[in-house]
C-alpha cells in the first residue's frame, strides 16, 4: 500500500509548479535548469504510466529474436544482442544485412516506445 | 578577481596588442574550466574597438589556441567570414580578435528566419560558401590536424567511442556496422574541416552570416562530413521542416556550395549524415556516462541521457532497412 498522491500526480504537479510559478521569477542559467528539470518531471510522469509495458514488450521481442528463453532479463538480452553485432560475421555482407534488418525493427519498435516517454512526437 | 589581477590581466593583454593600447574588460562571455572568453575595449588615440580575448586555462587548451589563431587566419585569406585576430600569445595561449556583431543563439536566430524566411535562403547560402572556402583553405600548414578523411578510419573511430562506454548500445553498434558495409570508395585529398559548423557556432545577422567560430573540432577530413553535419535534424532546433539547420533547404545550400567551387558527393553525403547522427549520439551517451561517473554533475548532462533515444531514431531512419 503506497500513499496518496501517487508518483503520477506528484509529478505532474511538480512540473506545473515549476513551469507556472518557479521558472516566471528566475532567468538565465537558472531558468535554462528549471526548464530542464520540469522537462524531466514530464519525462518521468509519462515513464510511470508506460515504462514497465514498454520494457517487456521489448524483452519479448528481442528474447524470440535471439532465441532466447522466455523469461531472461532485458539487461541480459541487450548485451546479448550488442555481443550478437560485435561477433556478426562481416564476410558475408548478404547474411550480415538480412541480420541487421531484422534487428532494425525489433530496435525501431524499442526506440518508439522509448521517444514516446522521453520525447513525444518525434517520431511521426 | 581582485583589482590587482584585474591590472595585471589589462596588462598582460595590453601587451600582445600592437602598440600597447589601453585595455578595459567590460564583460564576461563565457567562464569554461577549459578557456575563459572576456568582452574587452581596446583604446587608442581616443578610439575604442570592441575586441574578444580568449584565454587558455590549461597547456593542452593553449595548444588548441594556437592551432586556432593559425587557422582563422588561413580562414580569413581563403575568403572566410571570421573574426580578424588583433594579436596572439601562443605561450599565454590568448587570441585577441575583433568583436563582430552578430546573434549566436540558435533558437533567436531562427525566430528571425521565421519573421523574415528571405533570411533563411540567405543563411544557407552564406553556409554553402563560407563551407566551400574553408575546405579550399591550403592544408599545407595543417599537416599537424588530425586526418579522419577515409571512412574506413572515421568507422574505427566510432567503434573506438563505442568500446569505450560501459553500457551497451546497439543501436550504435548497427550504426558502425553499416557505416562498414557502405564504406566510400572515394579517393579524395584531404582538406581542413571545420568539424561543427551549426547554429551556435556561427553569428548572425539580419543580413546572414556574420563570422564563423568555434574552430576547436577543426581537423582534416571529407568535404561532405561538415556539409552533412549542418543538415542532421539535431541542428534544426524543433524547426524540422527546414533540412538545412532548420534554416533552408538543400538545393540552396548545394547551389552556393557549388558555385564557390565546392563538389557536391551525394553517395558521400548520405554516408556522412549517417555517420555524423552516430558520433552525436556516441557523444551524448558520453555526457551521462561522465554524469553516472561521478565526473560531472550538471542535470543538463544528465537530461542528455533522455536525448540519446533521438539520435538513435534518427540513425535508424537514416541508414533504412539495409
């Protein structure tokens, strides 16, 4: 049992706080951090809401990808994968970009989900 | 800083400068752990000339500043717009330069291109002279530069960066694969490279281009690696429409480019734009490594953090689905 106000609403209205009444009375390099930083509350209340799905829809994704049982962890399954590209055999360049293209769109896929918390918008 | 180094700085500029006029410090620019940049008055016969002193804070950054100095000066023979150096003390490691008028403030500049877009045609063609001239500049005297003209090298180099973080990033690592599987065969003579020619780094007027700065990436390389590094989405500033640093379109920025006698490589442009939006986003990824280090604790760095996701979307759309 956690208490209220949840992380979401705490968030959000740490953001607003910051943007409607801190950032109106600070300038400069002061002003360029407090946008940062309401920027990140943002961030992060977005993150709440879609981050444990938008990780495990990856960590399917890459675990059928590289074969992988079903139930390793992300953090494993990204090293395995980067380990994958490293030792990817360069010789056979035909091989190496029928490789590369399908992991283009499990990536592409992580990628939008990930800009969708950090960055909404940008990719459209 | 006290009164006394305050005389002793007017005194130690006053010096480089011929016929040791009179200097005031009016303002501060910037105060970096790398270099300080003062706004001074300089003031002779009754005559004051605003001028700009850059001043190394270490041995290495002195270096820089004399490979700087040297460099805006073949600039400014070969044609480019850049600020006329006053006086230099390459032991001090201090340029003194006029100061040119001019907004460096991306997001200003670009609210004047937007009430004005005659400004933004002009400010693409402005870059594709002043880039034609520096790669025209005589490389000669900058045998010294480091060289990252072949693809195959500039590959290495990124891969270098990569080995070099300590999380995993493979979306990087596709980026390196395929800068080698689409190397350039090109053989090209090396020329000097400004390195990071953007919004930012140049001034600008009402009128265009007023002085490129900001020499210190400055090193040999492709023609097409500065061309292709103005144009990532990363330099529009939110102003996505507008290919060329958010300002104008490419077919102007190649029309001036060629007509001051640079040659356009499409095949090598591509390569460079791909290979460019990987080196940015190797760079970012450095920024909070340095934060989660320890080694810096700007939450600007840190915010970088949540930056990186963009250049790897840029990557992929670049490079395709080959």
């Amino acid at each position: 049992m956690l208490d209220r106000p949840d992380a979401t609403t705490l968030l959000k209205a740490m953001a607003e706080t910051l943007s409607n009444e801190v950032l109106p009375a600070t300038s400069g390099g002061t002003r360029h951090a407090v946008r940062v930083v309401a920027n990140l509350c943002r961030i992060l209340e977005r993150e709440v809401v879609a981050g444990p799905t938008a990780s495990e829809q990856t960590r399917q994704a890459l675990a059928d990808l590289l074969d992988d049982h079903a139930d390793a962890t992300l953090p494993d399954l990204v090293a395995k994968l980067d380990q994958a590209l490293r030792d990817g055999d360069s010789s056979s360049a035909t091989d190496d970009a029928t490789f590369d293209s399908r992991v283009r769109k499990v990536i592409l896929a992580d990628v939008e989900r990930r800009l969708a918390i950090d960055r909404p918008g940008y990719a459209s | 800083m006290s009164a006394k180094d305050d005389a002793e700085l007017t005194t130690r500029l006053a010096a480089i400068l011929p016929g040791k006029p009179e200097v005031r410090v009016t303002g501060v620019a910037s105060l970096g752990a790398q270099r300080r940049t003062l706004f001074l008055d300089v003031i002779e016969n009754d005559q004051t000339t605003k001028a700009v002193a850059q001043i190394a804070g270490n041995v290495l950054d002195a270096a820089d500043i004399e490979k700087e100095a040297r460099l805006l000066r073949g600039a400014e023979k070969a044609g480019v717009v850049v600020p006329r150096i006053l006086g230099v003390d390459v032991e001090m490691g201090t340029i003194i330069s006029e100061h040119v008028d001019g907004e460096s403030i991306p997001r200003r500049i670009l609210r004047l291109v937007e009430a004005s877009p005659k400004l933004g045609s002009q400010l693409a063609s402005d870059s594709g002279r002043a880039l034609a001239m520096i790669h025209q500049i005589p490389t000669t005297e900058f045998q010294d530069l480091q060289d990252l003209t072949s693809s195959d090298r500039y590959a290495d180099e990124m891969e270098r960066l990569l080995e070099s973080l300590s999380t995993p990033h493979p979306t990087f690592r596709l980026g390196v694969r395929w800068l080698r599987r689409h190397k350039l065969n090109d053989s090209l003579e090396p020329v000097v490279v400004h390195g990071d020619f953007r919004l930012g780094n140049v001034l600008a007027s009402d009128q265009g281009i007023t002085a490129v700065l900001d020499w210190e990436l400055v090193h040999l390389g492709d023609p097409m690696e500065d061309v292709a590094w103005l144009c990532l989405r990363t330099w529009r500033f939110g102003a996505d429409d507008l290919e060329v640093g958010g300002f104008g379109s490419l077919e102007e920025l190649r029309s001036a480019y060629e007509k001051a006698g640079g040659e356009w490589r499409d095949e090598a442009f591509h390569w460079w734009t791909v290979a460019r939006t990987l080196w940015w986003g190797l760079g970012l990824a450095r920024q909070v490594q340095a934060y989660m280090d320890g080694d810096a604790n700007s939450i600007v760095l840190a915010a970088s953090g949540r930056r990186v996701v963009e250049l790897e979307y840029d990557l992929l759309c670049l490079m395709g689905d080959a």
